[in-house]
C-alpha cells in the first residue's frame, strides 16, 4: 500500500477483510493508521514498511 490523498482531503477511512481478520485504515497525509476490528492477526505493508497488529497490540501508526 503506497497511500497518497488528493491534497484537498484529511483523512479517508475503510475496513478490509483480509485473511478473516477486519482491519480499519485511516489515511491521513502523512500517516496511516492500521486498526484491528476482528481477528487475531494480519500484516501489511505500508510504503515498504511491514506493519503487524494483533489481538493484543490492535492499532499500529506508519508514518512516511
């Protein structure tokens, strides 16, 4: 995932099933926010960068 927002947006936020696990992003213009809504664990890449969030650590910020 290599995010980028039109200039005139904050943020957009969205829930991906992935692996059965939910996950909500938040994008912002400089970072992402990674939050687990259900499941055990999944990661993904942001720029590059692998993010993990579990059951026991649910939110993970990327910053790029």
């Amino acid at each position: 995932m290599e995010p980028k927002l039109p200039s005139a947006w904050n943020s957009i936020k969205f829930k991906l099933r992935l692996h059965n696990n939910e996950c909500l992003f938040t994008i912002y213009q400089n970072e992402v926010h990674v939050e687990l809504t259900s499941g055990k664990a999944c990661e993904v890449y942001v720029y590059d960068k692998k993010v993990r969030v579990t059951s026991q650590h649910v939110k993970e910020v990327c910053e790029y």
